[in-house]
C-alpha cells in the first residue's frame, strides 16, 4: 500500500518557489478579539440587521453589522433612554 500524502505537502501551486509576503497591514496589537454571548433573540435580530441591510453578495457579515454599531453609538441617547441617566 502506497503512504497517502497530505495536500499541504503536495506544493501543486509551487508556493515553494515564490518569496514569502508578509502582511503588513494588520498590526497584532490594533486587534482585539472579544468573545460574548447573546440571547437567541438577539442573535436573530442581528442575522435579520445583516440581511437586510444588502444583498448577499455584498458579503456584510455580523461582525461587521457590530462595528458598525460601535461606530455609530450615540452615548447621550443611551445615557437617556437606555441606562436611563439624566
């Protein structure tokens, strides 16, 4: 019996042979992975925001859904209606 080789030592793209780039344009310490929990409620709601703010081909996906809400948050409105502060 032949021993089997995994596609990843195949090099079919020759990647051996072309000089290696480095990403530079993320910097580790700009990114910050958070990890939460939502409710099923709000899980739908977000994949209904996603939806239905463009087609899906426009490929928007929920984080991007989340940044821009991060962006966009109006901290006097949610001192106000929200956390209920005056």
């Amino acid at each position: 019996m032949d021993k089997r080789s995994k596609i990843s030592d195949l090099d079919i793209f020759n990647k051996a042979d072309r000089p290696v780039k480095k990403d530079v344009s993320i910097d580790v310490k700009d990114h910050v992975t958070k990890s939460f929990r939502l409710t099923r409620e709000q899980a739908d709601k977000l994949k209904e925001y996603t939806q239905a703010i463009a087609p899906g081909h426009f490929m928007i996906t929920e984080a991007d859904i989340i940044r821009y809400m991060i962006l966009h948050f109006d901290v006097k409105k949610a001192q106000e209606d929200f956390f209920k502060l005056k």
